[in-house]
C-alpha cells in the first residue's frame, strides 16, 4: 500500500500556497505577503526543511512549557510560502511525527488519572452525597466532588453553536469574527444555558428527596470567552439562565479559547480549498483531502492542529493554577474541545485523533474539567440533542416514569419469590434456581417453583421448595423443573386464571421469569398489564437478547464443540463433507458461534440475504480448491431452518443431495484409466435438541449463580431499580438491568463471520 500522503511534493505545495494567497487576496479578509514565484523557490524550502529536521531533533528532549515549544518553532517562520511548504513536506515523509510523542509542558498526557466519582441515581445517598458537589450528567448519572474546591478549579466548557458562517462549509478559525445564526444558534444558546442551569441546580431542584442545598452559586462564576463575537452571544444567553435576573460581571477574553488559526485560508469554502489542492498535486479531490486532515497539517499563514492542541491544554493548564477555588464557564469553538477530548482520552494522541476526528459540528457539549495539583481531568456530557434524538429520549423517559409507577414492592419488604422456565429449555436453569432457593433462605424468604413455565401458572402447579428438591440442581442438565412453549399465554382469557393461580403467592412478593426473549415479553405483558412484580433472568441457547450473556448459550457451544470436532476428524480421514446442522432458526448466533469456534468451512444461516449464491459461491467454491487436500477436513455448519432452494424445509435438508450432484460431475472426480478418485461422502449430522440438553460448563453455572444471587439482593434493597427489568449479565463483573421494554434482539455479529471468510477464504 502506498503512504497515503505520496502525492505531496515541493512544488505542489508552492502552487497550492500561491493558489490560497491568491483566493485570500481577493476575499480581502486575510492579507498574505507577496508571494512571486523564483527559480529558487524550491532550493529555499528544501534549506527550511533542514532547519525543521534540527527542530524536530530537538523536540525529542522535550519542551518545559509550550511557550518554549511555540518560540522554537516560530523563531523558524521568516517566510510563509517557504515555511508552509517546507513543514507540509516533512509532514508528507513522516519526519514530523516525533512532535506527537514530544513532551511539551503541561500539554503532555498525564500518565496518572485522577478517578471521576459518577454514581447512578439509584446509589446517590444522603451520605455519599454528604459535604460533596453533585453534578447531574444526565441518563441519571451525578458526578461527585468534594464540596470544599481547595487547590481545585472547575470548569465548564461549552461551544458556541450553530453561526452565520458555517464551519461545516467554511474553514473559519480565529481571524473570522462571526456571530450566532439569528434563529437556530440563538435557539441552541439558549438550549445550551438550560441544560447547564439544570446541571448545577438538580441537587436543590429535583432530588429533594435528599435534603440537600445546591453547593455552587452561580452568581460567582467567572465567565471567559474567545475575540470571536459568537462566544460571547453565547455567554449572554447561557448567563442569562444561570444568573436569573442578576448581574453578572463582564466576561475575560482568553487566549486559549481561541479557535484554529486557518491562516490565509480564513472563510474559504472547504470545497474551494480542496479542489485548489488536488489541481496543485494532479490528484482527486478525496486524496487531497489526506492532507488536511492530518494533525500535523500547517496552513499557510496559520497553525496545525497539534499547535492548537499544545495552546489549549496548556492555556488551561495555566488559567486553572491562577484560578485556585473558583468555578468558571469557558465558552469557545468545537477545536477547543476536540482538543480537550483528546487529551482526556487515555489513548496516545494519534489514537486519540483518529477517535475524534470526525467531531460532529452539531452536536453541543459541555465539557466538565478540574485542574488540581497541576493536572486536568475531565468528563464530556452531550446536553445538545438532535430532534430525532430528543423525542427517542422523551419517550424513553415517559415509559421508563410507567414502569417505575408499576413498581409496588417496598424495600426490605420481600418475603416470597416465585419461579418458572419458559420456552426452550438450557443448561444452568438448575444452577440459577438453586441459587435462588438458597439465597432466599438466607435472607428469610420462602421461594416457590411453578412447573413448565407459563402453562404452570395457568394450572396452579406452584410448589413450595424445599432442600430436597434442589439437590444435585445445579449440574442438572436443562430445566429441572420442567419448561414448555405456552402460546395460549398470549390470550387475556388465559392471562386472568394463571393470575388468579399466582395472586396469592405475590403478597410483598415476585414472579421470576428465566427464559429467552418470548418469555420476557409474556414477562413484560403480566408486569403492565396486570401490575405482577416481575424479575427475569436471560435464558436461551440462541443467545439473541442484546445487552446480555443468556444461560445455555456457552455449555451448547462446548458440546456441539466436542461433535464438531469429532466429525471434523473423520472429515480429514475419510475425506468426507459434513453439513452439521444446530438450531437457530430465528437467529444464527449459536452457529455463528459453533462455526467460529471449530474453524468451519463454512456457515449457513438464516440472517444471510442470498442463502442460495452461498451455497453456489461459498460451499461449493470451498470444495473446489480444497478436496482433495491431504488431511483437510470439510464441515459446514448450518442452521435450521435456513432457506434455500432445494428443499422448502431449509436447513441441511435438500443440501446435501444437491452438494453431493454437483460434486459428482466435476471431471477430477471422474475415474480414468489407471486412476481410482477417492470415493466421497457426503452426509448431514443434525446436533438440535442434544444442545440444548447440555450439561452446564462451569461458566454457565458461575453466571447462573451471581445473576440468581444478585436478583435477590436487589430485590430486598432496592426493588425500584430492577422490578419490570432483565437483569443482564454483560461481561465478568458486570450484571445491571434492563428494562423489558427495552429487550430488544442482538444484532447478528457480521465481524465475526466476514473474519471467518477473510479474501473470499474460509481459514
């Protein structure tokens, strides 16, 4: 592959300088220096380019402060043409990148974080709240800091919004004076003070509950903006909302809220500027858009973002030390705080770059920094939200409000838990329940089984549990208490007599559901239509809830691992074709993971969109290039019910006849004079329901186990937060609810299975 900056050459960046000079002279609002053309033009950047090696050999022992930084490389600009198109060429081979790993002052990551205390709603205490700042962050998240700031300064940093030069269209930077759009940006201003006002002020507005008074007086903050008039406009209207009808002072211009210097490029259109550049370098106007896009990339008469970068952090750096115990709201431009979430991110800066390099113009954040003990540490929080994103949230929060109104078990209330497996059974069902049992019997609950789930309750088959029943439950392979598909559930009719079964049972108590995504909507059903305190705990070997791990999944994949395997060995022995097929008809995550796992030649599942060109393109061009092979075994993993045109039941029905056809008439399988071809076969192997009769790995039961043993405790605790929920089980350590309005099916990970089929090959 070639560098991606290859097309930048000595005289191309002369003429794309000369190009720019001559567009900023006419615009009239950046006045270059006279930049004629001389035959030696070229022998003087290559001159310039030797001065920037010895700057750049320098770099690498570091700069105390970035005023150092800024002199040394300022102290090399006499002239603008040349230095441009000496830096650009050096940034074209890659002698510039050292600067990235220079230390430069404060401007360098900090190798030690200091931890951000943000505690969800749910956890927010009297106590913990006690002596501290809370800061809402929205989706009911506070951000805690000791009440006393000390040494400590906090800011808030905000963008100025939607302008009447756009910078989607226009490179406009520092040396443009540009005002707010009259209607949208005024709009977003405002929007923008609101969510910062509701910010500071939720302690002493929305969680009374606590009794606490809101620690942070708006009426002392200082107020800071950039030269541009739009910072602040927005000062003016976000003030505004803080200061509710009182004074406020004058705001401090500071430098380091300055956006980008774009020099002679000020207010060109970014299409002009590109289409200057791909004349200049013969190039199409997508390849010259590399160079602009670079970091290091200095405009002519301006500055690279790194620069920009170097003069944020370390701005800041030195407002924060000179404003020790005081609360300022910075007001500025997206460069500024894509500079500030980069140096956030823990990422080295190129990483880092390449996260944030497509910030998003339209998208307002405040950026939430303290500067303490000469470090800065920070968070993001959008508060600007688009209207597709602002109705998706109001409607998220309305049915969130329902659900938590749906909630009427106190806490510390439960005395009796109540539970059942639906739909297809899976492996750890037995350790979750026993968990149950066990758990509740230590904290003082009686727990009852309702036997094969929903058709259980709709005939009273709810028992009391007792030690005896659960020995030996948490190895059981399946539902030791039986699990059935109980499609009349769906009727009201059906409905009202299984809860007329259950209504005694549910007395400061809940129905536990364990089962896969149909059994968590018969979950939700009951739960809104019918006020039951339910919990459930993700179940299926078809692992299709997003969000979670469902018990059953890994002890299917381990066993189908162990036939796999098996079959693959007598492939490569036999030189046979096996189409292996499991379930998965209404999502092709177990075979997806089957497949994976074993290195499978191939994969057929119900979520490709052209089943029939797989098998052509696919399955057959496989076997092609590799029968015949020594010692390779061919095995396809298939999942049932996957449609094609060889037979209306899909799957591995039809296939394998229609496999072995084609096989059988290609000439190197043909028999010739003196030569005997291996006889070949072709054969299906259907694993289903073996699956999911599994006998638990370690893994399932150990996940069993702590969701099991944490429903328990949060339903004593904190019921509020989990009743209507899934509880999901997301990684090691990490369980957390879902609400079961908000299950929704897993996405199909086509990563995995394009890694699968890497250049066209199965590996």
């Amino acid at each position: 592959m070639s560098h991606p900056l290859d097309f930048v050459t000595i005289e191309g960046l002369l003429a794309y300088g000369r190009a720019l000079a001559r567009q900023a002279s006419e615009r009239g609002l950046v006045v270059p220096p006279p930049t004629e053309a001389s035959a030696d033009d070229a022998d003087r950047v290559r001159a310039k380019m030797e001065q920037l090696r010895s700057f750049v050999e320098r770099s690498k022992r570091g700069f105390a402060t970035a005023e150092e930084y800024r002199s040394a490389r300022e102290g090399l600009i006499d002239d603008q043409l040349m230095f441009f198109s000496a830096w650009n060429a050096l940034l074209a081979e890659g002698s510039l990148q050292p600067l990235l790993r220079a230390t430069i002052g404060a401007a360098a990551k900090p190798t030690y974080r200091r931890p951000v205390a943000i505690v969800p709603r749910a956890q927010l205490t009297p106590t913990l709240a006690e002596g501290r700042i809370v800061l809402e962050l929205g989706d009911d998240r506070y951000w805690l800091l000791p009440r006393d700031l000390g040494d400590r300064t906090l800011f808030f940093t905000m963008r100025h919004g939607v302008s009447q030069v756009d910078s989607k269209t226009h490179r406009v930077g520092c040396r443009l004076p540009n005002q707010l759009d009259h209607e949208r940006g005024v709009a977003k201003a405002d929007a923008v003070g609101t969510a910062l006002a509701r910010m500071i002020g939720v302690v002493g507005q929305q969680l009374d509950f606590l009794h606490l008074t809101n620690y942070l007086d708006p009426r002392a903050f200082l107020h800071c903006i950039s030269r541009s008039p739009n910072t602040k406009q927005l000062y003016e209207r976000v003030s505004a909302a803080l200061r509710q009808g009182t004074p406020t002072s004058e705001p401090i211009v500071e430098p380091a809220l300055e956006s980008s210097d774009f020099g002679w490029v000020t207010g060109l259109e970014k299409t002009l500027e590109v289409e200057e550049a791909a004349r200049a370098f013969s190039v199409e106007t997508s390849t010259a858009k590399r160079l602009m896009k670079d970091p290091l990339y200095c405009y002519p008469g301006g500055n690279s973002f790194f620069d920009l970068y170097v003069d944020v952090i370390d701005g800041l750096h030195r407002f924060g030390v000179a404003q020790k115990g005081k609360v300022a709201c910075l007001y500025t431009h997206s460069s500024t705080l894509r500079a500030l979430m980069i140096y956030l991110d823990p990422r080295p800066f190129h990483e880092a770059f390449s996260e944030f390099s497509d910030y998003k113009e339209s998208q307002d954040n405040v950026v939430l920094l303290t500067v303490e003990q000469g470090k800065l540490s920070g968070y993001s929080t959008a508060v600007g939200l688009s209207e597709r994103e602002r109705v998706a949230h109001n409607t998220w929060v309305t049915v969130e409000r329902a659900r938590k109104d749906r909630v009427t078990l106190k806490p510390r209330t439960l005395k009796r838990v109540v539970a059942l497996v639906s739909g297809g059974d899976f492996a750890g069902a037995g350790a979750a329940l026993k968990e149950l049992h066990v758990t509740g019997q230590r904290m003082g609950l009686e727990v009852y089984f309702v036997r094969h789930g929903y058709l259980g309750l709709a005939n009273n088959w709810i028992e009391r549990v007792t030690d005896e029943h659960t020995r030996g439950m948490g190895s059981h392979p399946s539902s030791p208490i039986g699990s059935s598909r109980f499609e009349e559930f769906k009727q009201e009719t059906v409905q009202h007599v299984a809860m007329q079964h259950l209504e005694p049972y549910l007395r400061d108590g809940v129905l536990v559901v364990l089962g896969g995504d149909g059994s968590m909507r018969g979950a939700r059903a009951i739960y809104e239509g019918f006020g039951v305190q339910v919990v459930g705990i993700p179940g299926s070997i078809d692992n299709n809830i997003e969000g979670t791990i469902s018990l059953g999944f890994q002890s299917a994949v381990a066993l189908a691992d162990q036939s796999i395997e098996s079959l693959k060995a007598t492939s490569a022995a036999m030189s046979s074709v096996f189409f292996v097929e499991v379930m998965g008809a209404g999502s092709g995550h177990l075979a997806l993971a089957c497949a994976y796992q074993a290195r499978a030649e191939g994969l057929l599942v119900n979520e490709h969109p052209d089943p029939n060109a797989y098998i052509d393109d696919v399955i057959l061009g496989t076997l092609k290039r590799t029968l015949g092979v020594p010692n390779k075994s061919h095995l396809f993993v298939v999942a049932e019910r996957t449609p094609h045109r060889h037979h209306k039941d899909g799957g591995v029905h039809g296939l394998v006849d229609y496999v072995a056809s084609v096989i059988t008439r290609w000439p190197e399988r043909q028999a010739l004079p003196g030569h005997y071809p291996l006889s070949l076969a072709t054969k299906a192997t259907i694993l289903g329901h073996t699956l999911r009769g599994a006998r638990p790995i370690p893994e399932d039961k150990a996940i069993a186990q702590h969701l099991a043993h944490e429903m328990v405790h949060r339903l004593i605790e904190s019921p509020n937060d989990i009743v209507g929920c899934l509880l999901a089980y997301r990684e090691r350590g990490s369980i957390g609810p879902i609400p079961l309005h908000a299950v929704t099916p897993k996405q199909f990970d086509w990563d995995v299975f394009s890694r699968m089929h890497s250049n066209g090959r199965v590996t």
